[in-house]
C-alpha cells in the first residue's frame, strides 16, 4: 500500500483486478472441465450442481493462493542490483589443498587409484 499515489492507477502487483481475473479464468475452467466430465455422457443430463460447486471453490482457493503471493511480494533493494557480482572470473581457483588449480587426474594403472595392476 506504501506505493499508491493519489490520482494514479495502481500497477498490476497492487491491484484487485489481476488476482481476480487469475481465479475467474481458473474458475471457468473448472466449472467447463466438471460439467463435462461429471455428467458422464451426453445420454445424462449436464451437472450444473457440482459445476457451479467446483468453480466456487476453485474461485476462492485460487483467489487465496493469489492474494497470499501478492502480500509476500518484496521489491529487492536497490544495492542488490548493482557490482560485478561473486565469483564471475574465469581464471582457475586456488585449490584448497594448497597445490596450483585443478590438475589432471592420474592415469589408469599408475597405483594411484583403486585397479588393480598386472
């Protein structure tokens, strides 16, 4: 609510009419999907009943979800945005064991790993 200006529209984050058309769409889609796949026919009369009952409920469960989400929303703060960011170099990292970079590992048979020699 803190970014709501007196005269201007409110942007999509903040406004009703976006989590409202998200659980409509969601709705209709319930209801045409149980009137559909309910009646169990076109010899059966449609279910209007549990049509309108699926949508209902997909309305509200929607409408939550989404109003949840909005209020969870944060914009990031403004020196996230800025630098050159962590570890964006190419060059080799030291290794931890104190050796140079990573080193290619030891060719079969050597003794060093775990075959047997012959």
């Amino acid at each position: 609510m803190a970014d709501q200006h007196q005269g201007k529209p409110r942007k999509l984050r903040t406004s009703v009419k976006g989590p409202l058309m998200f659980s409509a769409f969601w709705a209709v889609v319930a209801f045409v999907a149980v009137l559909i796949f309910a009646s169990g026919g076109s010899a059966r009369a449609p279910r209007f009943d549990l049509a309108f009952t699926a949508a209902g409920i997909a309305f509200i469960v929607t409408l939550v979800i989404a109003a949840m989400l909005s209020m969870s929303y944060k914009e990031n703060a403004e020196h996230l945005g800025k630098g050159s960011g962590v570890n964006l170099s190419s060059a080799p990292k030291p290794s931890p064991h104190g050796g140079p970079g990573r080193q290619n590992p030891p060719a079969s048979g050597d003794g060093t790993d775990s075959t047997p020699q012959r």
